[in-house]
C-alpha cells in the first residue's frame, strides 16, 4: 500500500519517513514518566510476583529508573507510596491495569459481588483488591 503510492509519487519519501519516525518516538517513551531517548525495558504492570501475567497485556515499556523504583508494586500503589493521586497514572498503564482487573473478577465471579455495589461506582482501591487476593 504504502509502496504503491510512493511508486505512483502520492506519497513523498520525506513523509514516510515522518511516519516511521512518529512511530519510533512513541515506543521510545517510558509509559510512567515519558522519558525519551533512554533504554528501554518491559515492564510487568501487576508484579509477576504478585500474580501478574507475561502477556502484551500486562506489559509496558519503561524506562529503568521506572522499572526498578516500581518493583513488586502494582502501578496504584507506587503512585499512592509517591504522594501522586492515581489520576496521575498515564491512560495506557490504567487502561491495561483496568483491562485485567475486570478480567480477574470475572474469573472469580466477584465483578457482581455486594462488596462493589454498582450504585456507588466502582471505586479503583477496592477493586482492586483482587490482584493481592489472588495470592492468599
Ligand atoms: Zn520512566
């Protein structure tokens, strides 16, 4: 596709090389803190210690200071040991960590449960309790 339209001349060298750059410069950024232009590493969202998968899911990149000051704790708790509010956690990292949150509930059947009565909301600490559940 892409080669087609540089072939027909619809598509400039200089704008695909625009692309790939764009491309290049988001996964070159830490999901926590947006460093750029540092090594990279996956870094495991929920603890594999703690029950986390090694699924793409489960996995961001950051950079080593993040990874390593994060260590065994789930993003909500090294936001909260940080002072920082969990609204402070970037949409990606959230959006995984909520992805598999509602995914453990639903496998132990406690997404319906009283303890998280839909008419109050679902209120992050609480359910998120279930990560640390799963291993007790
Ligand atoms: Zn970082």
């Amino acid at each position: 596709m892409t080669y087609k339209k540089l072939a027909d001349g619809r598509l400039q060298p200089s704008s695909v090389l625009r692309e790939n750059k764009q491309l290049i410069e988001q996964a070159d950024r830490c999901a926590y803190c947006g460093a750029t232009g540092v090594k990279l590493q996956w870094e495991h969202i929920l603890p594999l210690s703690r029950g986390g998968s090694d699924t793409v899911d489960n996995l961001v990149l950051a950079c080593a200071p993040c990874n390593l000051a994060k260590g065994a704790l789930q993003p909500l708790e090294w936001y909260a040991q940080r002072g920082l509010d969990h609204k402070e956690i970037p949409r990606l990292v959230m959006g995984k960590l909520l992805k598999q949150v509602l995914e453990a509930h639903r496998q132990q059947g406690t997404l319906e449960a009283s303890e998280y009565p839909v008419g109050e909301g679902l209120h992050l600490w609480n359910v998120c309790q279930v990560i640390g559940s799963r291993q007790r």
